[in-house]
C-alpha cells in the first residue's frame, strides 16, 4: 500500500520533474544568511524530505560544482556558489562534455534556437569578446 493509500488519498503524490529537488535544495541554501547544515536545509524544504536524500542533492550539487562545503565537526556546512541559471548552465556544459563531436552538437543547438534566443547568444558572445580584448 502507497503511502498516499494508507493517508485516504486517490492519487499517488506528484513525482518531481527533473532537476527540481536540486533546484529546491539550491534556492534554500542561497536564502541562507550564511553556511549551513542539511539538517537546515531540510527544515526549510518542509514536507517528508529525508535526510539522507538531502545529503545526497548536496553532494550532487557539490561534484557539479555548484555548492562549496566545510567540514565542522563530524558534518558539513554548505554553501550555495551557484544559482538556478548557473546549475542548468553546468548541466549543459556536462551534456556537452559527454559528447564527442562538440562542434556537430554546439552547431545543431544554435540552429535549433528561436530567432531571439539566437540574437541574445550572439550578443552574448560578442559582449564577451569586447571583454576579452579590453
């Protein structure tokens, strides 16, 4: 028997969409005045979010780059050093690292924008360059 069963509901709880727990675990710890526990983060997540899982969002996020941590004690302290833009720009860097033909991939993605996500990537890497000369 589900655990929606054993509470009377119908419906079995909504399965979050990809990414969506590491986006929530993210937006808790960048609302953190400072390092924080999971156990904090978890508090903050509310709802039935084990522990465990919390530990395993945070060291996911931590290979990905996008949390730092500090060890105090026997535990961590963590520390968010990306926001939701910067996560989803790691995820599709790692697409493109696991791909072999980079150029075939990064080309068929540029045609497979919308004529303003093109402009905005185009002004985007041309504001880069005028940086990169200064």
């Amino acid at each position: 028997m589900t655990k929606a069963e054993q509470e009377g509901h119908d419906t079995p709880p909504r399965r979050r969409g990809q990414g969506e727990l590491e986006a929530q675990v993210l937006a808790a710890l960048r609302q953190a005045p400072d390092a924080c526990t999971a156990g904090w983060v978890q508090e903050r997540l509310g709802g039935d979010l084990a522990y465990t899982t919390v530990i395993t969002i945070l060291t996911r996020l931590h290979a990905k780059g996008a949390v730092s941590r500090e060890r105090v004690g026997r535990s961590f302290e963590w520390t968010a050093v990306a926001d939701e833009a910067g996560l989803a720009a790691l995820r599709m860097r790692k697409v493109l690292d696991g791909e072999a033909d980079r150029e075939t991939v990064l080309a068929r993605f540029v045609t497979g924008l919308s004529p303003h996500d093109e402009r905005l990537l185009r002004d985007l890497l041309a504001h880069e360059s005028a940086e990169g000369e200064d």
